[in-house]
C-alpha cells in the first residue's frame, strides 16, 4: 500500500498496517478482521476469530484486527462496504475472502484448504492455552475476588507479556482490588501499540468510571442532592455515577434507565452514554449486562 500523496493521518495508518499486517504476511498467513464497537455481529464473531487463529497459530496463522471508525482510510483501501468482513492475507496481499465462514468449522476448512496451498512458515511451537487461566481470573472478578483475579492476571502476564485481556484483565483487577494507582500506572506503562488493542476497551472504561468514586461523605450529599430536586437531571446522573463507583451497579442502573425514560436526549444523551460505558467496563457477555442492555432496549423502543 502505497503512502506517496498522503496526509499524516494517512500515512500513520499504513505504517499501523504495513507492521500489524504487512510484514507479518510475508511469512504468515494473517486473519485480518475489520471491525466496529457497534456491530453487534463483529462481536459474536471476535472470540470465534480469536479461537482458531489461535489453535492455527503453530500453523503460522494470526489475528490482525482494524477498527474501521479509527482506520476509516485503510478500510476504504479494502472497499470494505458492511462489517464484519474478514480476509486472510498473505504476502501483502488478500487471497481469500473469509467473511462468510461464520462457523468454526467452516473457518477451518477454509483455512485448511488455504494452507495446503501457500508456502507459509508453521510457528516455532504452539503457542500455550491460556483460555482457561483467562477464564478463571475473569471469575474470580466476577466473584468480587479482585486480589486473586490480580494474581492470575499477573501470571499470565509472565507468561504471555503481549497478551492484552490478561492486561485488561489485570487493570480491573486492581480497580477491584482497591489499588486505583496502580491501575492507572498499569494501563500508562503499556506499550503504545499493546495499548492500542480493542481488549484494553473495557479497562479503559473501568478506569473512566473509578473516576467518579465519591469520597467519605460525598455519596451522602450526592444523594441529597438528588432528592432535594428530582427534576435535577445533573444531580441524578452525578448520584448515578457515585452509587456505580461505591459498588451498587443495580441501584445505578435503575437510576441511569429512568434518566433515559425521562429524557434520553438529555445532555447529549448522556445518562445512555453512561450505561453503555457500564457495559463495556463489565463486559458485554455479562448475564447483568446483558439482562440491563434488555430494559435499555425497553426504555428505548418499547
């Protein structure tokens, strides 16, 4: 992909894409995924992508993943015209058009038969399964261990020093754990290009909301404040985000959905904004998350 003519922003998203996705093809064969935080499908195809690739990766596959509201330019370059829409790449170059292998073993066919064809160079060793590791410490999170989860994040890390959910996770884990600095200094110390990948989302958002963590006293007021005047939208969305930030995400979300009901234009709809920025710090395959973006869709279209 050429870079002559091209403004500054273009030509940062062409070396973003010579080095995630070019040169890498030159040897292997790169799954490379455009995708979007709003498409729902991009989401239900992520993990089975992030899978295969994964059991693949001793045959010299990988993931490449471009989010194509912060690549607009590259995903123009593809004529990419709906999303999700995957290509495997090789040598620089697509050669074949994934997007409608939806199913595992669809995806595996696919490229089994693309492997049996092209020279591509198998990985040294395959590379460890850390899908369980991960799995644990996501339910010692859920479990409100926020200590343990810190301590199995932090191995993973050991082990995968590149692996961005065991980041992601292990930044949570310090907001659950209490250890908001260290969180913030976590997330800060990253690699720019590791802290760039779509799994620090849900830190980054986490991170947000720890923000409005009220002080001793604070909620109280906050909640004066509120009642003193429940025409206040301002007052109720500050109580809102207060009673996230001391733990009580039912209370929260039952206010921030009367908000919606209320007025969902409100500041910009702000009070929609903050629930999905809920969402996405707790994770979007969250039953609660799941079960709330439900009465969200009530408020909205019911």
């Amino acid at each position: 992909m050429a870079s002559l003519g091209l403004n500054l922003d273009e030509q940062k998203a062409v070396d973003r894409f010579r080095k995630a996705v070019v040169e890498p093809s030159m040897t292997k064969l790169v799954v490379l995924d455009f995708w979007a935080e709003w498409c729902g499908p991009c989401k239900a195809l992520t993990p089975l992508l992030e899978k295969v690739t994964a059991e693949y990766a001793d045959k010299g596959v990988v993931l490449a993943k471009i989010n194509v509201d912060e690549d607009a330019f590259i995903a123009a370059q593809f004529q990419v015209r709906s999303i999700p829409t995957v290509y495997a790449m090789f040598r620089g170059q697509p050669v074949a058009d994934l997007t409608n292998a939806r199913s595992e073993s669809q995806l595996k066919q696919v490229l089994d038969q693309i492997l049996a064809q092209l020279p591509i160079e198998a990985g040294d060793e395959p590379a460890p399964d850390l899908a369980p590791l991960l799995a644990m410490g996501e339910d010692a999170l859920a479990g409100g261990d926020g200590e343990q989860a810190v301590a199995i994040f932090a191995q993973i890390i050991e082990v995968a020093p590149g692996n961005a959910p065991a980041h992601s996770g292990l930044i949570r884990a310090l907001l659950a754990a209490g250890m908001k600095d260290e969180a913030v200094a976590a997330l800060a110390g990253l690699d720019p290009e590791l802290a760039e990948d779509p799994a620090l989302a849900q830190a980054r958002a986490a991170l947000a909301l720890a923000e409005d963590a009220p002080e001793a006293g604070e909620l109280v007021a906050l909640r004066a404040a509120a009642l003193a005047d429940p025409e206040d939208m301002a007052a109720q969305l500050a109580l809102a985000n207060g009673i996230y930030a001391s733990g009580d995400r039912d209370a929260a979300a039952g206010l921030l959905l009367a908000l919606v009901a209320k007025d969902r234009t409100w500041n910009d709809g702000a009070a929609r904004a903050r629930l999905l920025q809920i969402f996405e710090a707790i994770g979007l395959e969250d039953p609660w998350v799941a079960a709330t973006r439900r009465k969200l869709s009530a408020v909205l279209f019911g």
